[in-house]
C-alpha cells in the first residue's frame, strides 16, 4: 500500500529540488538552493587583505556567519557555523593566499 504524504507525494518521493548560482551582484560567489519550501542563500566574499584576531597570519581566515530567517542567532547557528568552518579549512588551500579573510555568510 503506497501511503501518501499531506502535501500529496509518495513515501519514496523528494520535494522538488532548485540550486541557482550567481544570484547576488556584490558577492564574489553566490548560489540559493531550495528543497520544498526550505531555501538557503550562500554568498562568498573575499579573499580580502588581513585576518582576523587570534588567526595565523601565514594561512588564509575563513570566516563563517549564519543567518538565520529571523530572530537571533542562537546556540543552533553557532554550531552550524563552526561545522562549516572547520570543514572549509580542511578542504581550502590556505597557503595560497596568507593573510586573506574569506567571508562566507549563509540565510
């Protein structure tokens, strides 16, 4: 028996899928990604000159800021934020551009 969801799709059934790059004129990189009624905006700043605060000078900073649709940021964003930071620095070449701060500011 194939029981149906309340918005009318099956148990095997994904809400529709969207991804669109380069939607934000400033940004130097941008997509929004949208699954159902959920929807993410991502925008990458950078590389600009200097790094922040407690940061090795000789790598690259990758500065995660997660927004969420309203309220306050919360104990959930901070978390967020630093799972994508940690991940961003494992995968990034931060050798490349020493003493640079990429911000990637997600919503």
């Amino acid at each position: 028996m194939d029981e149906k969801r309340e918005d009318g799709r099956s148990a095997t059934q994904l809400r529709p899928l969207s991804c669109t790059r380069s939607v934000l004129n400033r940004a130097h990189g941008s997509a929004s990604f949208s699954q159902g009624e959920t929807k993410i905006l991502a925008a990458v700043y950078g590389p600009r000159a200097g790094t922040k605060k407690n940061e090795n000078p000789e790598k690259a900073c990758i500065e995660v800021i997660w927004k969420p649709k309203s309220g306050q940021i919360g104990k959930a964003e901070k978390e967020y934020e630093m799972i994508l930071k940690r991940t961003l620095q494992n995968i990034c070449l931060l050798n490349v551009h020493p003493n640079t701060t990429t911000s990637i500011i997600i919503q």
